[in-house]
C-alpha cells in the first residue's frame, strides 16, 4: 500500500526534526525517527501546480505544459493524454483516493478538462487551489463530482478525516474487493489564507505578532492531521505493509502578512531556484526497507515517485514519452540512485534571477534565460 502526504508551502526548517526550535510537530518527528529523513529532498518546482504534476507524472512540468501556479479557469492543465501514478496503480488493481488540493487543472470540476478521475483516481474530495473562501469552514469541496457545500471544521481535519473515512471503508472491504490502495493526501497547510484552531495558536502566545501564532499553530495543526492519518494506518494493522511518504510542494512563501515561515539554513523561499525554493522535507517509512532513525543526503526528487512506486508495485514504466525521474530502491539500500537525466527546474517567473537549475550528484548549476532559450511545449515527449 502507498499513503503519499503532500503539503503546502512547508520550508526546509519548519519542523522539529528539521532543526525547528520552537514549532512543536510530535507526529512527523516520530515518523522521522521510525523511518529515513531525507535531507537533499527537492520539490519537482518552485511552485505548487508544476511540483505536484511532476510528482504526478514522474516528468519535468515543462514537458507537460504545466509553467506556473493554475488560476481557476485557466486553460492550463494536465493533458488527459498524460499517464499519472494513479492511473498506472489503477490499472494495475489498486484502490486509488485523492483528498485535498488538486491544483492540476483550471476547468476544476467542470467540462473541458481532465478531472481526478481522469488522471487514475476512483474516489476524491478535492478543491481546485485553496479552500475557500478561507480554511475554516470552506464551501468548495467536491467529493466524486458533486459540490458538498459549506462544512464545519478546518481544512487539514476536513481533508483528514475524509482520508481515514475512505481507508476505513476499504478495508472493511472482504476478499477480492479489498484491493492495495494509494492514497494521496494534500493538506492545504500552512498555505495562506492561514486558517488555525485557536487551541493550536494558543501554544505559541505571540501577542505582538498574531501572525506568528497562526503560521506556527497552522504548521502543528497540520502535524496533527497527518498523526489523525498515521494512527488510521496503524489502528487498521496496515504499518507493516505501507509505505509512507511525506513532502511538501516547495519551499515557504514567507510572505508580509505572514513571514514567519522557515528555510532553515537554505538561501530564499518559494518561487525561487534557490535552494529554499525548491529543497523540502521528505520523509520516508517503509518497515523492514527503510532503518529507524536514518537519514540520507542521496538527492531526489518528486519526479521520482512514479518510476519509485511503479518498480515496487511490479508495474511497467511508460516507455512512449520520457520519464524524468529514477527509482529509489536502490537508495534503501545505501546505494546511489542511477539517474538518466540530471535533476532539473525551470521557473520563468522565478523571483531571483536563476530561472533554471540543474543537480547530479554534488554539483548544481542555475542559469538565467537569454530570451532565445526553447521552451518545452505540450505535446514534447
């Protein structure tokens, strides 16, 4: 089974065991000391709507058309003719369920467009971008299709909680109806607008500065969330045979209503080529394939999940277009992973001057685009 946890806008250096001092995140620093840290884990962009298509399609976004951050009824969207890891796990007898932020197509939920259930997934509760209008109490669920209305609650609990109904139900499942599942879960923390439960601000009393409260209370609300998820996993005795993968789409946005996110030691923030922009916690929990306690400095990348999960699940990698990422298996076991193609970004808007970069091994490069550069168009392969 695949529990995949993408969260939003969360830096390098935003939890405990990323070398916060002061943001209490219990729940992921315990998966951290249960599985592998993974200290050089990049984003597949800068920004939100490029990382998760790349996560999703093991591809560079630039090959797939997807540039920047998708406004609601933009054109821009993942290609039905794109072949995601949930469509491959589907086809290949997995149960499949997205919760949360899709963010992979402007003509969310309407005609014109590919929607989750296009891209592999037979159940979803899912917005477009955000929650709205706000993260408490938003209005813009859609769960199969259908609008659900205003719900009470806010929206990492909502998107949680929907996750441990759906995984409840499947495995109440018997014989060949309970198949393995992926289940892809994006919290919409600590993305503004920043909603959070006063009993989590309460812990961080900032009265000069309520905007510090907020961030860092949204950042344990969302540690809660994804215990609410580990403790469904574990309390359905599925630990022994999930794999666990927790990430967040780029780095902190760091903005003046709310500056209080963290890249730790890394130079500058989302949107940039920067480290900062684009190096995020990754965390990783596999019994029996990943140490407790272990950390790895082997670069990779949200493009690597596809060929990852596909190899694990015995499942054929697409051989009609090009696939960016590289399986991770062999990191598992202290071995480099072998890379066709270096790791590379490009972000046209970035707001430092490198609009690209590139890494193998311990070098990187950034680059800064003369005008005359060729843009990868839909439809490349």
């Amino acid at each position: 089974n695949f529990l995949v946890i993408l969260v939003d806008d969360l830096g390098y250096g935003d939890l405990g065991c990323y070398g916060n001092p002061v943001i209490k995140t219990p729940h992921l620093d315990r998966l951290a000391a249960e599985g592998l840290r993974l200290t050089d884990c990049y984003a597949a962009a800068a920004v939100c709507s490029p990382a998760r298509t790349g996560l999703m399609t093991g591809r560079t976004p630039w090959r797939v058309g997807v540039q920047h951050a998708i406004p609601m009824q933009s054109p821009m969207h993942v290609r039905k003719e794109e072949t995601t890891v949930a469509t491959l796990l589907r086809r290949a007898g997995y149960a499949t369920c997205h919760v949360g932020k899709w963010h992979m197509n402007g003509r969310f939920n309407m005609s014109g467009q590919p929607q989750p259930s296009d891209h592999g997934f037979d159940y979803w509760f899912s917005t477009q971008n955000n929650a709205l209008p706000n993260h408490h109490n938003p209005d813009n669920f859609v769960r199969n299709g259908q609008p659900v209305g205003q719900l009470e609650g806010y929206a990492g609990q909502l998107v949680a909680g929907e996750a441990v109904h759906w995984l409840r139900g499947h495995c109440a499942k018997q014989g060949a109806s309970r198949k393995r599942f992926f289940l892809y879960a994006c919290l919409h923390e600590p993305h503004e607008p920043i909603a959070t439960d006063p009993e989590f601000a309460a812990l961080y009393p900032s009265p000069n500065d309520p905007s510090r409260a907020a961030h860092h209370g949204n950042v344990t609300q969302m540690d809660e969330a994804v215990g609410r998820l580990l403790r469904c996993v574990d309390e359905l005795g599925l630990r022994g045979n999930t794999l666990v993968f927790f990430t967040s789409d780029n780095g902190p946005a760091i903005t003046p209503m709310h500056p209080h996110g963290s890249a730790g030691p890394l130079r500058d923030k989302k949107g940039s080529m920067y480290e900062g922009g684009i190096r995020v916690p990754g965390i990783l929990r596999w019994p029996g394939h990943t140490r407790p306690g272990t950390v790895s400095a082997e670069p990779v990348c949200g493009v690597d999940l596809l060929p990852t999960l596909c190899e694990i699940a015995g499942i054929a990698v697409p051989v009609d277009r090009v696939i960016d990422g590289a399986s991770l298996l062999a990191m598992f076991d202290g071995k480099p992973i072998e890379r066709k193609t270096p790791l590379y970004w490009q972000y046209n808007r970035a707001r430092s001057k490198p609009k690209v970069a590139m890494r193998v091994g311990d070098w990187k490069i950034l680059a800064q685009l003369d005008g005359k550069v060729p843009v990868l168009r839909p439809g490349v392969r």
